[in-house]
C-alpha cells in the first residue's frame, strides 16, 4: 500500500490484520489412496522452517464420482498477519519486508506452505497441490 501512496501513519493506524489465500483441490473422497511421504520428498513443503514432514498424505487417484481427477471441490490455505505493537513499529516509509516478515514468523504467523501442510496431514489434498499453488517459503 505505501507502494499505491498510502501514508505510513495511515497504514499504523487503520491495519488490524494481512491475509493471503490460495484454493487448493481437495482430494475424492470416494478414491483417494493412502500413501508415505519421505522426507526427500516433503522437504520442499516444510522448508525452510524444519517441520516433519506430514503424516497421513494420500494421493490422487480417480474414479466415476470425480471423473476420472482424483480431486472434488477445493479448500483455502491461509497465511494470516496479526498487525501487534512490534510490528506497527516496524512500518515506515523506507520499509524493511524481511524484517517484517522475520517479526510476524516470530509472532506465530504460518506461512501458506505450512498451512498446507496441515491440509496434506489431514488428507485432505496432496503435496503436490500445495507445491503448485503456493510460494516458496521463506525464513530469513
């Protein structure tokens, strides 16, 4: 928003919050599989942050009630920004987003691969879903 010209100040004080989504496909109730993960190949949806890899991924498999896809219907993954004390201080007009961004993971923010993540444990979409809608995260 500084970006569009927005003030600083304004931005300390009308924020309560920053949210990011993306739409994964959920997996077919009817036909999904159980599989296992290794961690060579649930290391690019936990890192950088050292998060086992999820339990419980099943994959894409297809039948009559998905056509053939494997998936039906989707869900939402969410990287949600609290805006607290330390990180209003942080808002200027020459902004540091990596310190921003360091100060809100401190607070408890999960990046939209983690919260993927939680979606690939609970069966509910696959690891490479997650992979392909969602940015590499970062943790500097």
């Amino acid at each position: 928003m500084l970006e569009l010209g927005v003030p600083h100040y304004l931005l300390k004080a009308t924020i309560l919050g920053v949210m990011a989504q993306r739409l994964v496909r959920t997996l077919c109730p009817h036909c999904k599989a159980p599989i296992t993960l290794n961690e060579t190949a649930g290391q690019p949806l936990t890192r950088p942050w050292q998060a086992p890899v999820p339990p419980g991924a099943h994959q894409a498999v297809g039948c009559v009630e998905c056509r053939d896809t494997g998936y039906r219907g989707r869900a939402g993954v969410y990287e949600i920004m609290v805006m607290s004390d330390n990180i209003k201080a942080l808002i200027s007009a020459d902004l540091d987003l990596t310190a921003m961004r360091r100060q809100a993971f401190k607070e408890g923010t999960r990046s939209l691969r983690l919260s993927g993540a939680q979606k690939v444990s609970a069966g509910l979409t696959t690891l490479e879903e997650v992979l392909r809608v969602t940015p590499q995260s970062e943790q500097r």
